[in-house]
C-alpha cells in the first residue's frame, strides 16, 4: 500500500464512538442498550479492526445516523429520542458533507493517506416513494442519482485536495439487515435494486471521472461479502439465524449476551441488534477490507461451475456458487470456495484456504497455511509446511502432513448439532489437536482414562499420528491458539 494512514468517514457502521462522545453530556445515553466503547456494536467495529490488521494509522469521522444526502442537525436527531441536546451542537451537522468539511479543514498534506467511505444505508432507510406508480419510477431514478451525486462530489473534494487512495464501500442490500424485515417485500426489494443502482452509479464515476485521475481507487464489496455471508453463513462461524439476534442479559455490558434456544453465543451472530452487524462481523468485513487492499488481484466468481488457475500474484478468490476447482499456484493467496463440492489447491506460499459448505477437498501444499473445511463432508490435506486444519460440521478427513501442525476440532453440540464421524491424522511432523468441547462432552472425555479412546467413543473422532491432545471447555480456546501461534486470520474469517 502506498499510504501510512486512512480517514474513516460514513454512518453507524464505521463511526467507532464519535456519536457518544458528542452526546456524552446529555441526560442519557444514545442509543439503548449501551454498545462497547460507544460504537454501535458488541466490540470494535471494522475500521479499528483493519487498523490493527494492517498496521496503519487512523483518523475516524463517520458518524452513526449520519447520510450522504444534504445535512443532518444534532437537534433533528436527538429529537427523535426526547433527549436533551448538548449546549452548542443545535447545528452540529452529522452527514457526509459536513464529515469531509471538519477533516479538510485542519488536514495537511494528504499524499500518504487513503480515505475510506461506507455510507447510503441511512439514506435508504429513509426513502418511501410515492404510492403512484408513475411518481415513483421518477422519485426513485431522482434519488439513486441524488445519493450518488453526493458520494461522488465529497469523494471529488478529498481527490482535489490531494488524498492518495479512495477506498469506497459498496452499499450491501437492505434485505440483509433483519430490521427490513419491518417492511413488505415489494419495499425491501425496491431498497435492494436501489443499493445496486447506487454502486453502479459510484463506481462509474470513480473510474471514469476525471476528476479523480492521479487517485488510486480500491473498491470494498461489502454488498458481494454480506451476499457471500447470506448464501452460506455457516462458512464465516455464523450458525444462528441470520435475522436473529442476541439478547443483553446485563444493561451495563453489552457483551453479556444471553444464548438464545439453540445454545449459540455472541460471536454465532452476524447482528447484535436489528440494525448494526456483530463484532464477528465487523471482524470478518475488516480482514475482507484487508485483503482488498493487501493482495494483488480480486477475483471474484459467478455462480457457475468454475475451473481457474492462477499464477505467482497473490490472489484473493471468492468462488460463488457452483461446483469449483481453483488452483493458485504460487504466491500468498486467499481463497474462500463458497457453495458447492470445490477442490481449492494452494500453493507455496502461506495461503488462507476455506472449503465452504458442501463436500470440499482443500489442499494446502507449501507454506504455513490455513485450510478450513466447513459444513459439508471434507477432505482436507496440509503439506511440507506447519498447517492449521479446521475441521467444520460433516463427516471430515484431516490429512495434516510433513510440518508441525495444528488439528482444530469443534464439538458438534456447540454448532447446534451432533453425530460427526472423523479422522485426523497428524501424518509426519510433531503435531497437535485442540479439542473444543461442550461441558457435557468435556467432562466426560478429560475424566476418562484414555482420551483417544474416549474422543473416538464418545463423539466419533478418530485421532491418528497426533503427539498431543489438548481438551478445551467450549470454543473460545481455540481462537486464542490461533493468535498465539501466529494464525489469527482464522478467528477473524469466522473459521473458529
């Protein structure tokens, strides 16, 4: 990358505390129930996350309720709550417009910063065209144009005033968040062709604009990952329902979530509310954003039945839907198989290789690499290098290989289900498998006198050429190992 630094602006899903922080002095807090560190989610949102990630700098502007159209006073904001409004913010603008005003205002030389826009949402929540058809075909080209319009005219103001890199995020589509589920279907539908319409509209500007000629443009597509998160949640470590969300059991801290029916915590969830996505996603969005950034090329398939192989660039693959067989040769790549049976062969460089759902065969070959298999019947096979395989919910195959690797295994019983049959064998190499189990399962398993056997008997995991076991009471554990032992974009892809 050729910034040391990015500037957040947008809404609720970016603003990491800016909101609270204003109405800090007002007679409560907004909004109910409190959010971690006053952003509006149970941890860090994304854009603190890919800071840690990538080692940048940061500034962040974004502001939650905040819209790319026009302005938007504190007072028209905290009215609709009935709080009272801090002394001297009657006029204090939240929206776009304004952020990119506050920033350049005191910004110096921008040549080593990127700036990052996610905003719209807001703007579409509140469009409601009118109830006569041939009004509303024109309300709604006039509002997808009006939202454009404004991205793109503080975008220009950034590049004209000397910014490195715009990092724009595509809108995602209103049906993906579980408060569209508010609206009728004829409504959600409308929002999600206008999200779309939108992002066609940004993105022809942006690379075709003069206006930013000499600006590096990186695009984030947050709507192709929520698509990626919706067709088959279970691949990212969301097993609850996807228009689910957990319940605060303690008002002074909002990552106790009390475990709904099912027995799912709060990293299982892709929301913490109705609106705003979980930590775990805000986690998963940040290491997307990451590699977007870091890596040479995207490639992002379709939904059919794909045959590719790539060469010495470092990849990032999203193979969709569809039967896919994806070869990245050389080079540090990412690839996330998607539905469908996949053969995903890595190469010889320390590559991120996740089957999805369906019967995936991964192959890890050279490097230190990360292969997970997910819901599905898997085959999964390390190399020379020292591995971390995860195996997912099915009837799994762990083939680790010559390094010293890690065996990741997850009790069913934690993923809302039961009656796995599988095989890890450790193969050559010093290696190690961490058990995650549920209490029933842990109990019983580490008082037994022989934990192979009790593993083998008890959850039908068959344990071969591993030289330690390591038993672990539930699933946190394992995303602690994974950070420890240098594998820390496993917790962050949702894999553990």
């Amino acid at each position: 990358m050729a910034y040391s630094s990015v500037v957040f602006f947008g809404d609720s899903l970016s603003d990491n505390g800016n909101l609270s922080a204003l109405v800090s002095t007002a007679d409560r807090t907004l909004p109910p129930p409190p959010y971690h560190g006053g952003a509006f989610s149970d941890g860090p949102v994304h854009a603190d996350v890919l800071l840690e990630l990538t080692g940048l700098d940061g500034e962040n502007h974004a502001l939650a309720a905040a819209r790319a159209i026009g302005s938007g006073t504190m007072t028209a904001l905290l009215a609709r709550y009935d709080m009272v409004l801090p002394a001297g913010l009657e006029d204090y603008d939240i929206n776009l417009g304004a952020q990119v005003d506050r920033f350049l205002d005191t910004a110096g030389d921008l040549s080593d910063t990127a700036a990052a826009l996610m905003i719209g949402i807001n703007d579409l929540g509140s469009f409601r065209p009118s109830n006569n058809p041939i009004i509303a075909f024109f309300e709604i080209l006039d509002f997808a144009d009006d939202v454009a319009d404004a991205i793109r005219a503080s975008a220009s103001r950034l590049a004209d005033a000397g910014i490195d890199t715009l990092i724009y995020y595509t809108l995602p589509a209103i049906s993906f968040f579980p408060a569209s589920q508010q609206v009728g279907a004829d409504l959600r539908a409308l929002g999600d062709d206008l999200a779309g319409q939108i992002n066609d509209e940004v993105l022809a500007d942006l690379n075709g604009s003069r206006a930013f000629r000499g600006v590096d443009i990186e695009i984030v597509q947050l709507d192709r990952l929520a698509r990626e998160v919706r067709d088959d949640p279970t691949a990212f470590g969301f097993y609850a329902d996807l228009q689910a969300f957990p319940v605060v059991t303690d008002p002074d801290d909002p990552t106790a979530v009390g475990l709904d029916p099912m027995g799912f915590d709060a990293d299982q969830f892709v929301f913490f509310d109705d609106v705003h996505p979980s930590a775990a996603f805000h986690g998963l969005l940040a290491v997307f954003t990451a590699a977007t950034l870091e890596l040479d090329v995207q490639r992002f398939l379709g939904a059919g039945d794909d045959i590719a192989s790539y060469g010495a660039s470092r990849d990032f693959v999203l193979g969709g839907q569809g039967r896919d067989d994806i070869d990245t040769n050389a080079g540090r790549d990412i690839v996330l198989g998607g539905l469908g049976w996949d053969t995903l062969q890595g190469g010889a460089s320390a590559d991120i290789l996740g089957g999805g759902s369906g019967a995936d065969t991964v192959l890890g070959q050279l490097g230190d690499d990360i292969i997970a298999g997910g819901r599905g019947h898997d085959l999964l096979r390390g190399g020379a290098g020292d591995d971390l395989l995860i195996g997912g919910l099915g009837n799994d195959t762990l083939l680790a290989g010559g390094g010293d690797d890690l065996l990741f295994y997850t009790d069913p019983a934690l993923l809302g289900r039961a009656g796995d049959t599988d095989l890890y064998d450790g193969k050559a190499g010093a290696d190690t498998s961490y058990i995650a189990l549920s209490d029933a399962h842990y109990d019983a398993v580490a008082s037994a006198a022989d934990t192979a056997a009790a593993l083998a008997q008890i959850l039908g995991l068959t344990l071969r050429n591993v030289e330690t076991i390591e038993l672990l009471r539930g699933r946190d554990g394992l995303a602690e190992v994974a950070l420890a032992e240098g594998f820390g974009d496993a917790d962050y892809w949702g894999f553990v």
